[in-house]
C-alpha cells in the first residue's frame, strides 16, 4: 500500500547539475522529508566519476584528508587540473558544458561542502542544520518549516572538517580547544558550529540562510504579516524620526521588519547600520554605512563589539543609527543616550510582548532607569507561529512619558489580521510636536500613505531600489497624485 503522499515538488540548478526537489510525507515519519536526486547525472556515470576520484587521489601524494591543513582555493585549482584530464581520459566525447558540469560535480563532493551545497541554493530554505553525522541533515523551509532530507554526513570527521573549511574562508578557527564558532559563509550566511563533546551527540553545523532577496513593506503586506494601518503608522513614525525598537523570539522576523522598516528611510540623511553579522539590505540610494562587529582571535586580540560600533558611530555624524541586537546595558544606554541628543535609533531585542520589551529594557542584565524609555516611541513586536510558520506583527505600542508602555495594535489570531484595540495618545502628540499638524491631519497623512502603500500592493512594486526611489520622490512631493 503507497502512504507516500507528495506535497511539493520543484527543481534547482546547481553549476549546471539538474536537482530535482521533492517534498512528501510518510505515515511512519513524523515530519515530511525533503529529497533531492540529480536527474541529469546518471548513476553509472556517477559510479565512474567516484573512479576517477579515487585514482586521482592514489595518483597524488597529498590525499584528501592530509588537504584540510592547506589552502581551499589552491587545493581547488591541483585538483580541478588532475580532475580535468583524467575526465578527457574517461570521456574524450563529451562537449565542454558536459565536461564543466562532472567536473564541478566532483569538486562539490569532495572540495566544497558537498549536498549542502545543493541545500544552500535552495532560495526557499532559511536554515540547513546538521546535528551529527548519524541523523540526516535538517532543513527549515520557509513554506512547510522544519523538514529532514535524504542527506547524510559520512561521518564526524567531514562534518568537522566543513566547519574548518567555513571557518578558514572568514579568518575563523574552530578547535578542540576552541570548540565553538560563529563565522558566515562568502554569501553572508550565517554559520555557527560546534564540536563534540560540547555537543554530546556529534559536531553540529547550523546555518541561518541570508535572504537573496530581502523582505520589502510589499511583501509583508501581502503575506499579511502587517496591515495596512500598521505599516503607514510606522512610516509615518519613521519619517518624522522617531525612535522604534522591534522585539520577538528567535526567527520570529525581527531582522526582516527592520529591513522593512528601513524602506521608509529618505535619502537625504546618513544612515550606519551595527551587526554582528551583515544582515541588513538598505536600498541603493541611501546614504548607508553598514558595520560589523568581529571576534577577537585566539590570543583575545583585535575583538571589536557592538559597544565599539555603538560608540564609534556617534562619531561619524549619523541621522539615524540602526543596530542589529541589542543585548547589553552598556551599548542599551549608549543609544537611548543617542535618542535623547536627537539620533533616531532602531533596533531588535528578545522579548514576546509589549510588556516584556520593557521589563527587558528595566532589568538585568540591560537594567536601564525608565525615566529614559519615554526617548523611544514605539515598540513592534514580531512573533512566529511554530506550527504553520507563519510570521506575524503580533503587537505595535506606544511608550508613555513615564517609561510605560501601552498596546494600540494586536494582532486577532482567529481572524490573522492586526487591529486598533487602543486608540494612541502620546504618539500623536509626539508627532504634532515635530511636524506642527493636529490629530485630524495627521490621520490624513496616515490615511494617503496607506493609498500608496496599496497602489504598491497592487502593482506588486516589491523590489527594494524601486520602492527607495517611490520613498525619495514621496518625500519630495508628498502627494500621492504626482507620485502615480
């Protein structure tokens, strides 16, 4: 009796090597599987083309394994050379496209980071895991979440030596002595790993996608993780320079909402984004610096933190000020010290509600006094459906002038949509504060960006330099007739 039954299926191309994905579910595995298989590479020629490793290597005096201590390009370019004529040898009919697709076959398995390599191409994927080399490798797929494939790790010792070549390629290490690493791959991917036995099952490897394309106010619009009325009211914040901190658990799409956050930005001001890793993508005509924070190395030289970053940056003349994570009282109080001399600061925290954010904020280990807090305005919470993977803005609320916080948007989880339960007092005045206008015309201004903001939608303008330039010219002419 078949109880295979398919849920999806697309295909990839990796270096000219034709994968084709499928996702199905079986009544004895508790999650669906994700399986790859190259179509357009036949199994006996995958059985010769292991032949040609193996004499290639009997043929060389550094063997695989002896190669982890060298250089990965130049190991790359000896083998890639002896690889080349023992493929003319074995298949002296083949056209050059044919050659160049077993060639970078071979180099993929043995050189490169193997199937994660296909797994890595895969634009619908946020996170590629390995636990050991005993379970298969787990996917997170941004459609049907978390997924086991059909690939394996030979052994302990490849997984390790993947997480060597990683760490190599950015300057890292990562050792018995050093059994922890966070680094990233070339393409910005975030990669931590860690070595047996501080992980008791085997070495791990956890890379954390970096998004090809990034999350634009369109997108999320219309995949409904923001309304409407959200997304103008946090424009209209974020143009009149006000403060926001974005709060929610891990991969609840902090990041992404301030990327989102970020397309309201006028061109006319110096922007510095803080991280630890690059994450964020602003659009091309902004006036953007991006920093990065780095590690020290192992004698504890040459460490530059986010306090650095923090600090520096006040430096360097910013109009706005955007840090990845805040997580530390030191780098808490240099930025609200920034928000009361005039910088317009934005940021993440871990925290799962309105109210959390602030008793995050006000103890240890950020303890800051709330007399300070009344410098931010407003704090967007994000929040991840573990069950269906869904991403929602879960709250939007005001801060009081004595440091409270007061929930104005919720999101109504029956009917997945964010609605007004509070109307806003202190937000209101803020903004008549700095732009002169009473309630009703700031309701106005709300209302016609929520025009454009649909006109986008329906026009599914989602390119993020497109929607830089509809923000440039918006803030030029502030009138959504001339800018259709």
């Amino acid at each position: 009796m078949e109880t295979r039954k398919l849920i999806d299926s697309y295909e990839l191309s990796v270096n000219d090597i034709i994968i084709d994905v499928t996702i199905f579910s079986e009544e004895s595995e508790p999650v669906p599987i994700y399986e790859i298989s190259i179509t357009n590479i036949a199994e006996t020629t995958k059985i010769i083309l292991e032949k040609i490793r193996e004499e290639f290597v009997s043929q060389e005096t550094k063997t695989l394994s002896e190669t982890e201590s060298g250089d990965v390009s130049d190991i790359q370019k000896q083998f890639k050379s002896g690889i080349l004529k023992l493929l003319k040898k074995y298949f002296p009919t083949a056209n050059k496209k044919t050659m160049d697709m077993l060639l970078n076959y071979i180099l993929q398995q043995n050189i490169g980071l193997g199937n994660l390599e296909i797994l890595l191409k895969d634009n619908n994927l946020e996170e590629i895991v390995i636990n050991n080399a005993k379970e298969p490798v787990w996917i997170y797929h941004r459609k049907y979440g978390w997924l086991k494939t059909n690939i394996k790790v030979p052994d302990e010792a490849r997984v390790r030596h993947y997480s060597t070549i990683i760490g190599r390629d950015v300057g890292k290490e990562i050792t018995g002595l050093y059994p922890l690493m966070d680094a990233h791959l070339k393409t910005g991917d975030r990669v931590n790993a860690t070595l047996s036995p501080i992980s008791s099952k085997g070495n791990t490897i956890t890379i954390r996608k970096f998004a090809v394309k990034p999350w634009t106010i369109t997108d999320f619009i219309k995949e409904k993780t923001i309304s409407y009325e959200g997304a103008a009211l946090l424009w209209m914040a974020v143009q009149n320079e006000l403060s926001l901190l974005i709060a929610g658990g891990t991969a609840s799409g902090k990041t992404s909402m301030l990327n989102v956050i970020a397309n309201f930005f006028p061109p006319n001001q110096r922007i510095l984004s803080l991280e630890d890793t690059r994450e964020l993508t602003l659009p091309n005509i902004l006036h953007w610096v991006p920093m990065e924070t780095r590690l020290s190395n192992p004698e504890g030289k040459g460490g530059i933190t986010m306090l650095d970053l923090v600090v520096n940056s006040l430096r360097m003349r910013p109009d706005r000020i955007v840090v990845g994570e805040i997580r530390r009282k030191a780098e808490a109080e240099v930025l609200f010290e920034a928000m009361h001399t005039g910088h317009s600061v934005y940021g993440t925290l871990h925290a799962n509600n309105v109210r959390e954010t602030i008793n995050r904020l006000t103890t240890p280990p950020i303890n800051l006094p709330k007399q300070v807090l009344s410098a931010l305005s407003l704090v967007v919470v994000q929040h991840i459906n573990r069950k269906n993977g869904k991403r929602r803005t879960l709250q939007i609320g005001e801060i009081l002038p004595n440091g409270d916080a007061e929930t104005i948007m919720q999101m109504n989880i029956i009917k997945d949509k964010l609605e007004k339960i509070k109307e806003a007092t202190t937000i209101y005045e803020t903004l008549k504060l700095y732009s002169g206008l009473p309630k009703e015309e700031i309701q106005k201004d709300i209302n016609e960006k929520i025009s454009i903001l649909k006109w986008m939608v329906a026009n599914n303008v989602n390119d993020l330099h497109k929607i830089g330039l509809i923000m440039s010219h918006y803030y030029r002419k502030k009138s959504f007739k001339q800018l259709i």
